[in-house]
C-alpha cells in the first residue's frame, strides 16, 4: 500500500511525502486502508477548515504490476511522483 500526501503551507508552497505499508494479507487490506484513511483524516481536520475528501484508487482487483501501472497513469491524480520507474 502507498500513500501519497500532499500538504499545503500558508506559504502557499507545498510538501509531498510518500508512505508505504508492505506484507499486509489480503484478508487485513480493507481494514488497514481503512484504519489509514481515518487516522490520517482525524490528524489533519480543523475545527475551522473543511472536511477532507480522498482521491482513492482500488487497485485489489487488478493483477499484475504492468496492469497497476497503467490503472495509476489513467486515474491520473499522482503529479510529481514517477510511476513504474
């Protein structure tokens, strides 16, 4: 599993960091996603700003590494990160 963040300063620049959680068993996969996502969110909600929406891509039911890498170029949501390389 990766996680691509992306955090906007006040400065108007931003910061990208990629997360990765590998060896997890098929049958743990939704619960750790979902664990992921709701921490995360939690982290990161203000009591002034708005809630966060998830760009999330499914890749469980796509098999082989040339397929997933394909899917990822065409949901096209990742910039700056170099997909496949």
């Amino acid at each position: 599993m990766l996680i691509v963040n992306k955090f906007f300063r006040r400065d108007r620049t931003t910061n990208h960091t990629l997360m990765r959680k590998g060896d997890v068993p098929a049958d743990e996969i939704d619960q750790v996603v979902s664990t992921a996502s709701s921490t995360f969110a939690l982290g990161l909600k203000s009591k002034e700003g708005p809630d966060i929406n998830w760009d999330e891509l499914d890749l469980r039911k796509v098999t082989g590494r040339e397929a997933q890498i394909e899917r990822i170029k065409r949901w096209g949501k990742l910039r700056n990160v170099r997909v496949g390389e």
